[in-house]
C-alpha cells in the first residue's frame, strides 16, 4: 500500500451559507457503505473535530475547545431524542449566536471539506478544500460535521462520537497543536474504545 490510497473512504462537505448556518454532505466511495458506514461516520468525525483544532488559531483554540466540549455533551445528553438547536455557542470564535445545522442546499459561501483516507498507520483525516478567507470557517466546519453526524446517529453511535471528541479534545490540552492530525483520531479512538470497555462497550469493526 502507498503512503495512503488517493482515493479517500468518504469525503465529507461542510458549506457554510453565513455566520451561523451551515450544512454538511457526505459521499462515500463506491461499495464502501453500508458495510463501513458505522466505523467511518465515527472516524470522520472525530477526524474533522481534531482538523479543526489543528487549523485554529491561537486566539481561537480555547473558544473551539469549549465548543467541542459543549457540542459532545448534547449530544450524550440527548440520548436517542432529537439533538437540542443551539447546541454549540459561537460568541468566542467572533460570531455572535449560536450555529444552526440545517439541510443540505448545496456549495456555501464558505466552505470546509474533509477527506477520511487509508494509510499503513491507520486512518488519516485531511482536509481537501477550505476557503481561504479571514475567521473561523475552520472550527465552525469542524463542528457542523460533527453536529451534522450526530444528527443521523443512534443513542450508541452518538456516545461513542461523543467520546471520541472528548478525546480529541484531550489531545490538544496535553500534546503540541502541531502534531499531525492523525495522532489526535488514533488517540482519540483508543480514548473511546477504553471508556467504552468500561461499561462492555466496543467500537465498531474497523476501527
């Protein structure tokens, strides 16, 4: 195997359509879903929470923590109930309000697209289009992809989401911000996989 197969597992689009509304897409490759959906839905999302860490800025970091953070508490909250609007404050990245995750009406006027790929090492998360324009349309990507995954996800899939980005988040606080992205999703899921066998859990095959 190359250093990893050009053509990513599923890619994910976040369009940003203004401030504080946003909408994500998925598209996997042929043949890959639904045999992989559960182990990549989990993986892209906690590949796009640690991109979006990587990527801010330090004057936004502790603001985008503290959303994550919120973010992985709703959605454990929420059980298999729908997800709770306004879950995510964006007043610390500099856009007052809160994000609303709303249906898909194609390209944004931002946008932030992530690419879940195979590599010897295990999976790595790239993003393969962002807009280059000033603020935060990296974290506020991020978070879409993970509200959005949340969103379609049974009560299991969201604890395990949920305490994959509180991996991530774990991360960030101990380790350099520059470390490779791939490093946050391997520790991330090895942080979920052991508080899931605490209670008999497991992560889905794959993974």
């Amino acid at each position: 195997m190359a250093l990893f197969d050009r053509t990513p597992l599923v890619r994910a689009e976040a369009a940003l359509y203004g401030p504080r509304r946003a909408a994500a897409m998925l598209h996997p490759a042929a043949g890959r879903w639904p045999g992989h959906e559960r182990a990549d839905r989990l993986a892209l999302g906690i590949g796009a929470a640690a991109l979006g860490a990587y990527q801010s800025s330090e004057g936004r970091w502790t603001a985008y923590r503290e959303a994550l953070t919120r973010a992985s508490t709703g959605i454990v909250e929420a059980g298999a109930e729908p997800l709770p609007g306004g879950l995510v404050a964006l007043d610390g990245l500099g856009v007052p309000g809160e994000l609303a995750v709303v249906p898909w009406q194609g390209p944004g006027q931002a946008r932030f697209h992530v690419d879940l790929l195979a590599a010897r090492g295990g999976l790595v998360p790239r993003i393969s289009e962002a807009s280059q324009v000033p603020g935060p349309v990296n974290e506020i990507g991020a978070l879409t992809l993970v509200i959005a995954l949340a969103v379609d996800a049974d009560a299991q899939g969201r604890l395990e989401l949920a305490l994959g980005v509180e991996g991530v988040v774990s991360w960030f606080r101990d380790s350099d911000r520059r470390a490779p992205p791939r490093n946050a999703l391997a520790f991330a899921l090895a942080h979920a996989r052991g508080r899931l066998a605490e209670t008999g859990g497991t992560l889905p095959p794959g993974l």
